[in-house]
C-alpha cells in the first residue's frame, strides 16, 4: 500500500490558537491512524508577517501538545529558489502574465463593471491580460513593481480536455467525494506576489509534491484551494494528493476562531495553569 503522508502547514504570523491546536491534532491523529508520516512545514514566504519569535512558539505549542515531527522542518523562507524555478516552468509555458496594477486599479476596474465579475472565495475574481511588449517594457524601464497572474485562459488551452476533466478527492467521515475541479473560481489568481515573488498557492503546491503529501488535511476554510491548487498540479504534472478538509473552531459567539482571539492562544492557556490533556479533551482528543 502507499506510504500516507501528512502535514501540518502553519504560517508563523501569530500564537497558535485552539483552532490550530485542533487542526495540528487532526493532522497528527491521522497519521497515526494510517500508520504514516507527519510532517511540519513553516510556510512562511511572508516575511513582514513571520517573526522567529512566533515560529519558536509553534515548536513549543505543538510539543506542548505531546506532538513530534520529522526534522528538518521545512522553512519555505530557506527556499525562495525552489519557488522561482517553479514560476520560471510556468513562464516557459506562457501561462503567467505580469500585472502592474495595484488593488486599487484593480477594485476600480470592477467597479466600473460589477456585472462582469463573479465574487471568488478570495474576493472578487479578477480576470486580466498581459499588456502589450512596449507598454509593459515602458513600465519595466521605470522599474514599475509587479506581480505574475496565472491566466486560467491559457491553463485551459495548455490542458486542453483534461482541463474540463480534473477531478480531487474529498475523503469526509461519511466517504469519498469526486470533485469537479473549478480552478476559475480564482479569476487569474496571483502566483508570485510582488513583494514575495511567489504565493502561498504555489509554494504550497510545490511543497506537497516535494515533500510527497498523500493527504492534505486542513481547515474548511482552505476548501476553494483545492480546486486551484489541483490545476497547478495537472501544470506541473505533479501526483494529486487526497484531500480532507476539516470543521473549524468557532468561538461562542459562533465566530470563528482567529489570531486575535488572545485568550484563546494556547500560550495563554498554559500561562492560565491549564493542562495540556485539558486542552485536548476540550477539542474531543481525549482518548490519545
Ligand atoms: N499556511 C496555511 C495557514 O496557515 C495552511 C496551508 C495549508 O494547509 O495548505 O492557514
């Protein structure tokens, strides 16, 4: 049978909170169920947001928690490289364009034409063009700032019909579900931002096949990822893994639960005195 691979993704921008907390046990519990791997990996291209002090914390929290990982931890910080070389197959495919326009030009845009934009799970999804060879050579001579968008026109007709057929797993409590992957939910989604050169989507992509995820296991709110993330995939020939897309925490209030829910770190809950076995038998893990 196929090794299972698994892995927990944080991006150290914050305390772990109990809805990561439920996440990373998820994760954990299932590898162990299937007898498999699980791995950490520190997705932190965005260096403005990361800080050590946050990334120091995850260890702690997490071993705090009684879970271990394989080392080297991979720091996508380390390997800005790999995410280069991937954006350079995609402009060797001419699948990618670069985008000069800022937000605001872009919500402008749309605001001029609302009726021609669908609403994505990230915002609006902005469907754009590569400029011209002397209007964007102007831009560049300026030193014009500027991110790369995939164009989902191109992806189509470099896929050809096995762009109508990609399909990814959802393995929920209850079975498998095919999905029909709708990869245009993004628009032309940015693949390397301008200030990072690369986007969490790619990086993350790139990851999982490197590091040979089977199981993708994370929070519903990554669920529209997947749809994305499996057309990059096909681009790069790269093995689907399966995916399993976990509830999220709520707060009372029914909100779900985010960074800045302080007294939900769970920093603050140990500094309250509680216990790790507390905490695990508050989020239905007390079995272990
Ligand atoms: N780094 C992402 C996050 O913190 C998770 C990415 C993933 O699991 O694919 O939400």
């Amino acid at each position: 049978m196929k090794e299972f691979v698994t892995r927990f993704a944080p991006s150290p921008t914050g305390r772990l909170h109990l809805g990561h907390a439920f996440s990373a046990l998820t994760v954990y519990r299932a590898a162990q169920e299937a007898n498999g791997r699980f791995l950490l990996r520190m997705e932190d291209i965005d260096q403005t947001r990361c800080k050590p002090e946050f990334e120091n914390a995850i260890y702690e929290d997490l071993s705090w928690l009684g879970l271990d990982w394989e080392t080297p931890v991979r720091r996508q910080s380390d390997h800005f490289d790999d995410y280069v070389s991937a954006l350079e197959i995609l402009r060797g495919k001419n699948l990618v364009y670069r985008c000069f326009k800022t937000r605001k030009d872009i919500a402008d845009e749309i605001e001029r034409a609302p009726h021609l934009t669908a609403q994505g799970p990230e915002g609006p999804a902005y469907f754009g063009a590569p400029l011209s060879t002397d209007e964007e050579r102007a831009l560049l001579d300026k030193g014009a700032p500027y991110a790369w968008r995939l164009s989902i026109a191109a992806a189509k007709g470099y896929l050809g019909g096995a762009y109508e057929d990609l399909f990814f797993t959802e393995e929920t409590p209850e079975g498998e579900r095919r999905v029909k992957a709708d990869p245009s939910l993004f628009g032309d989604v940015v693949i390397a931002r301008k200030d990072s050169g690369t986007s969490y989507h790619l990086a993350s992509v790139h990851d999982d096949a490197l590091q040979g995820v089977t199981h993708v296991i994370r929070g519903e709110d990554l669920y529209h990822a997947a749809h994305l993330h499996r057309l990059l995939q096909a681009i790069f020939d790269y093995a689907a893994p399966v995916y399993r897309h976990h509830r999220l925490l709520m707060d009372a209030s029914g909100r779900r639960l985010a960074k800045r829910d302080k007294a939900a770190t769970l920093t603050a809950l140990r500094e309250s005195g509680a216990e790790a076995c507390d905490v695990m038998a508050r989020l239905g893990f007390s079995d272990a």
